[in-house]
C-alpha cells in the first residue's frame, strides 16, 4: 500500500476542542465532491398544541471537497480518496470549531441488491409480544442467502401478517397464533464496502452506520404522505443515479445506475474537443435538455483542449449542445425504468417521482423524466434546508441532509455489519494510531 508524506496528511482537530457528545457528523462520499456536515440536534416548538415540539437539527460546520480516487461510488484510489475525505472533514471542523472522531457514511456504488424474505412463528402466549416480533424477524433474516461477495447492509420489516390477516403495520399487544414478517433487505458488494470504510477509517474516524445514498436522500427530500402512498426517488449523482422506492413508509426496492451528471460533462467534452472544466461550466450554464426555436441562432464560445489564444476559439449553436445532453439524460431514465420495470414497482409505486441530486439541477431534466418514466415528477429540496447554510440548501446536498435526519432518527431493525466492512472498524482506535505512524514515519 502506497504511504503519503507526513507533510501531505492535515492533522485534524488541531487546536480545536474535543466535540460534545449531542454533536453528529455525517458524510457524503460522492463521485464528484465528498461533503462533510456537522450538526446539533435542537427541540422545535411546533404551532400545534398536540404535537408539542419536534427533533431538528443546525448545521455547524459545512466542508465540501472535489472527490478525487472514486468512480461510479467506489473507491479506485485509496490514497486519493482519503485525501478528499480529509481536507472536507477538516473544513467542516474548522467552521464548527470542533473536531470529531465518528461518523455517518453513506454509500452510492457496490451494486446494490434488493431483496424480499418472509418468515413465520408460532405465537407463544396468544398475545403478540417483543419477542414474538424479534423471533419472527430472526426466522426471516436465517432465509437470507449471503451470496458470494455481498454483505448485508439495510434490513426492515414491511409489514406483518396475523392468522391469514395482511397488512398490519404494529402487531404488538395483538391477538393471534401464527406471527408472520416480510422483510426487505438490500446487500452491497462486499470488497466496495471495505474500501469505503477503509477510506474513511484511514482519516482516524470511526464509522457509525453505513447509509444508502438513495434511502438517505428520500429521508431528506420526501414527505411523509409520499412515503405512505408510494413515491420512486431518483437521486441524480455525479457517477450514479440511485433509485429508492417507498411504500407505506418503508424502503421496498433499492437500486443504482451507473451513469450520473460526470458522463454528460465528459460527452460534451469529448463531442466539442474542450477542456472537462469548460465542457461542466457550458452544462451548468447553458445545458438543456429541451430545445427551443433560438438554439439554433443562439452561438456559445467553445475553446480547443490543448490550445491557446483566442484564434483557437470556435462557436458552436446551442442546439448542438443540446443534441449532446439530452441523449445520455434519456439513456439514464430508460435505464431506471428497466430496473423499475424487471422489479415490478413501475406501477406498484404509484405515478409519482422526485427528483433530487446536482445533476438534477438542469434545465428540462423534469420534463424528460416525466415523458420516459410516465410519471408525475418534481424536485425535491432538503426539508431541513433552512437549518442549513445558503451554499448547502440545494438538491445537491440532500443526501449529506438525509444522512443528519438519519442520524437523529435510525429505523428500526436496521441491519448494519460494521465488522465486515473493512479491517480497521474491528480492531480498535489504537490499532489505526499504530498504523498511521507506521504508514507516516
């Protein structure tokens, strides 16, 4: 393993006190920036009397950071992803003015599989207790097939059965014989996993629980009659598009393609013979996925890799530009479709989606999902946009959102296998002090 000069690691939390206890830490390994949120949990008053007040949080410490060694969610370079990681943990720390040893990831890559298992139990006293529902999640989970190469890393009950009768959501304290759960689990590759969290741990952070990037968004950008009627959230991210689909408030299929908004910079910088900044700046500023009756008069400066001056500038129509974008935008939606269509929640989902993630940002984007997906679409914000900084209130942010109202409120029954998910997380905080000196000197 290749070793960085002690010169090129930032020691974090110099000079800055230790973080107390209520302090949560999140952070989002993405393909094109890794942010790092720290938040404070805070009590709301709400304006109804029933409701008293609710769980919230302030954002503290914002750090966000060019994702260098990662593709398509995974990590290819471990020296260069830590890095990354380093230097936007190390900004958001310095606005909090606190330093911290633990944190929330979420994960985008490693080939995410959904899958459903039942499992039954025999009622021990008629009445439905604790351990009638954890007996019956345990005859579930024995079911799972841990196939080769994938771990276990979100598991949740669905709904539960009683005596013939489906559908119940809370079987405690219910009368019957026979106890039946249907869980939903999703498995990630392995080998994606452990080079994640080894990523992260090689920052000197203890990683908390590992999240979904999908599940985590739709916690942030969702409502809650959404998740009860049933809604596809579709996170548009640099190297992936993450799809999750809920359902009476619950995760029932997770899925990623890989293609994101990278793609689309690198088909324009490919298609235009220009540089990748200029090609990201021509998509932020000008990129549009529907075409108009100017784009054809409309010119746009497009300078030549590798070239200098101003003779070396041409122009191009703004319906060329276009006639780049919109074709991978389309390959994107029809490949969620299929993913939808082959687990058979096109329809079950009902005719909603929400869209959220950077790449989700373009002009016509909603449009072009709506007439592929044959559904109704929107935009999805961080509901919690306002306890959080301007520069961190857009779509683009609302996974690292998701993950701090996650961290507030895990689900139940959750299934995280922090001692398959790399070397470092089972072996304690003085085995990683050791070695990182044995790496740096």
């Amino acid at each position: 393993m290749a070793t960085i000069a002690l010169k090129d690691r930032p020691i974090r939390g110099a000079g800055k006190p230790k973080a107390p206890s209520p302090v949560i830490a999140v952070i989002d390994v993405g393909s094109s920036k890794i942010v790092c949120l720290i938040a404070q949990p805070q009590m709301i008053d709400t304006d109804s009397f029933a409701a008293g007040s609710r769980q919230s949080f302030k954002v503290i410490g914002v750090g966000h950071h060019l994702a260098r060694g990662i593709r398509h969610g995974v990590v290819v370079n471990l020296d260069d992803a830590e890095r990354s990681i380093r230097l936007a943990v190390d900004a958001a720390e310095r606005m909090a003015g606190v330093s911290m040893d633990s944190v929330h990831v979420n994960i985008s890559g490693g080939k995410p599989r959904c899958h459903n298992y039942s499992g039954q139990v025999r009622v021990s006293d008629g009445e439905v207790r604790d351990r009638d529902i954890q007996a019956a999640i345990a005859a579930a989970r024995g079911r799972i097939d841990e196939q080769t190469g994938q771990v276990l890393l979100y598991m949740a009950p669905v709904e539960y059965g009683l005596d013939g009768a489906r559908g119940v959501r809370d079987p405690k304290g219910m009368f019957g014989e026979r106890l039946v759960v249907e869980l939903n689990a999703v498995t990630v590759d392995q080998g994606s996993l452990r080079n994640l969290a080894l990523a992260v741990e090689r920052c000197h952070l203890t990683i908390r629980t590992m999240v979904i990037a999908a599940y985590a968004a739709g916690r942030s950008v969702l409502v809650d009659d959404e998740r009860q009627l049933g809604v596809t959230c579709i996170d548009m991210g640099g190297g992936t598009t993450s799809i999750a689909v809920f359902m009476e408030d619950r995760l029932v299929f997770a899925d990623a393609v890989p293609i994101g908004g990278n793609h689309i910079t690198n088909d324009i910088a490919r298609g235009l013979s220009t540089t990748l900044a200029h090609a990201e700046r021509m998509k932020t500023l000008y990129g549009d996925t529907m075409a108009s009756l100017c784009d054809d008069h409309e010119l746009i400066s497009v300078p030549l890799v590798g070239e200098r001056g101003t003779d070396t500038v041409y122009k191009i129509p703004r319906s060329m530009l276009t006639g780049i974008i919109r074709p991978r935008l389309e390959e994107t939606f029809e490949l969620v479709r299929e993913r939808l269509d082959y687990a058979g929640f096109a329809k079950r989902a009902g005719r909603r989606a929400v869209l959220t993630g950077g790449a989700s940002q373009m002009s016509g984007v909603s449009e072009l999902a709506g007439r592929i997906l044959d559904k109704r679409i929107r935009r999805g914000l961080p509901r919690s946009a306002a306890n959080m900084p301007k520069s961190a209130r857009g779509p683009a942010f609302a996974v690292a959102s998701g993950l701090v109202e996650y961290a507030l409120k895990p689900d139940e029954h959750v299934a995280a296998m922090p001692h398959t998910a790399g070397p470092f997380m089972s072996r304690g905080y003085f085995f990683r002090v050791g070695q990182w000196i044995r790496e740096s000197f």
